[in-house]
C-alpha cells in the first residue's frame, strides 16, 4: 500500500494532506523519515507521524459533531486553543475533520478514520454541498440576493452562484440560509461582505446530508446508516 494511502486508512489524515506531511518530513517508516510519495509500506512496517505511531484502523468510524464556537478543526493546536479532538468521546478511534469550520463559525462536522471517503468529499470536483445559516447586520436587499444567486467576485476568485433563502429581515438585521458547493477560506463571510453585509453570527446547517438536527453544541454521534448511504451517493 502506498504511504499516503495507508496514513489515509489509519486517519492521520485526508490522502492530500498525507502527502503533505511526508513532503515535509513528518513522516518516519521504520525510523527512518521518508519524503518520496508513493513509497510501498505494508502492515509490518512501523509508520510514526510527528513522533506517533500511526495504526491501521479496521473498523470504519463516521462520527457527526455540532462544533461550537471558540473551537478548532484541527486535532491539535499549536496555540493551545481547544480542539475538536478534545470533545470526541474516549473510546472512539483516532478520527480526523472532514474539510474545517472556522474558530468564530459552529454547525455540522463529520469526523472518519476513512480516509479515502474524507479525501473525496473534500475534492472540488465532487462540489459537496454546505448549507449556512447567517445573521447578517443591516438590511438584505432584493438586488443583493440576486447577485449572491448568480455569484460573487472575491480578490483571488469568482464565488459561485449560491442558494439563498431570507429567513427574517428586520430593522438592523437579517436572517439568511445559503447553501454553496466549493469550500475557499471565509467564503461565506467574504461573499456577504462583497455585497455590503458583515456577518455576526454563521452556523453551518448541513454538510451534504449530514445535519445537527438537535444535537447540542460540542455533541458527537454516531452517523446514521441513511447518511452514510447518502454520503457514498454523492461520490
């Protein structure tokens, strides 16, 4: 099996991200750091990333978390922030994000050990869908609406045309669900600002399929088999 590959299986991480860290030589295969992609290992091998050993997993674990606020998709952090792994029950195999949710933004996040599945769904081709629901200051306008449905020109890129239903427009603020299928850094804010609104709060609704429904913030569970079967649909 290829080293990304089998880091992908054991849920360091997605298959491109893998191959990041054994370019930058964060990888060891029998304690000796290997950067060359595509470099055969198998089950004898020892693989150890960052210093830790790094096991095949045999049992595929899909786990759906409402993500807080004030907490980052990462499984570590350098600045000592709270973490997503740190809410994952014990118990629970080494799971890893699929895709990221800001610090200031909470909602729906799946978490696997399946790599392959986490490289796919996080692929630009595929274009899985997001759905945001944003609290917006001021007034949505009917001509702004129809700009963010057929797409937005940000600094280094034209955001697609999104979804867009006006939940509630009040005095000072509106209530918006947006739904788009790429996945660049900040884009639902940075298209809302494009068109002349800050965002005050942004909750992410549903990830594909997979929604939080009524699971509390910092909750996780199982994903369902009605997901899971939706989720393999969509690639």
């Amino acid at each position: 099996m290829r080293l990304q590959k089998y880091l992908a299986h054991a849920g360091v991480a997605s298959r491109r991200a893998a191959e990041e860290l054994i370019a930058s030589g964060k990888v060891r295969v029998n304690g000796k750091i290997v950067r060359e992609l595509g470099t055969v290992v198998n089950e004898n091998d020892r693989v150890d990333v960052n210093g830790r050993r790094a096991v095949l997993e045999a049992r595929r674990v899909y786990l759906v978390m409402n993500k807080p606020l004030g907490v980052v998709t990462t499984m570590r952090d350098p600045q000592g922030r709270k973490t997503v792994a740190e809410l994952i029950p014990k118990g629970w195999p080494r799971v890893v994000p699929v895709g990221r949710l800001d610090y200031d933004t909470d909602g729906a996040l799946l978490l696997t050990n399946d790599g392959e599945l986490a490289n796919v769904l996080t692929h630009p081709r595929f274009g899985v869908e997001k759905t945001y629901r944003a609290l917006l200051q001021g007034r949505l306008l009917p001509e702004q609406v129809a700009e963010l449905r057929t797409g937005v020109a940000l600094e280094e890129f034209r955001a697609a045309g999104a979804r867009l239903r006006v939940v509630a427009v009040r005095r000072d603020t509106s209530v918006v669900d947006l739904t788009v299928h790429e996945g660049k850094n900040r884009q639902v804010r940075r298209m809302f600002e494009a068109v002349g609104h800050k965002v005050l709060a942004l909750t992410r609704l549903r990830f594909g399929p997979i929604s939080v429904g009524s699971l509390a913030p910092g909750a996780v569970r199982p994903a369902t088999e009605k997901e899971l079967a939706a989720l393999r649909r969509l690639v």
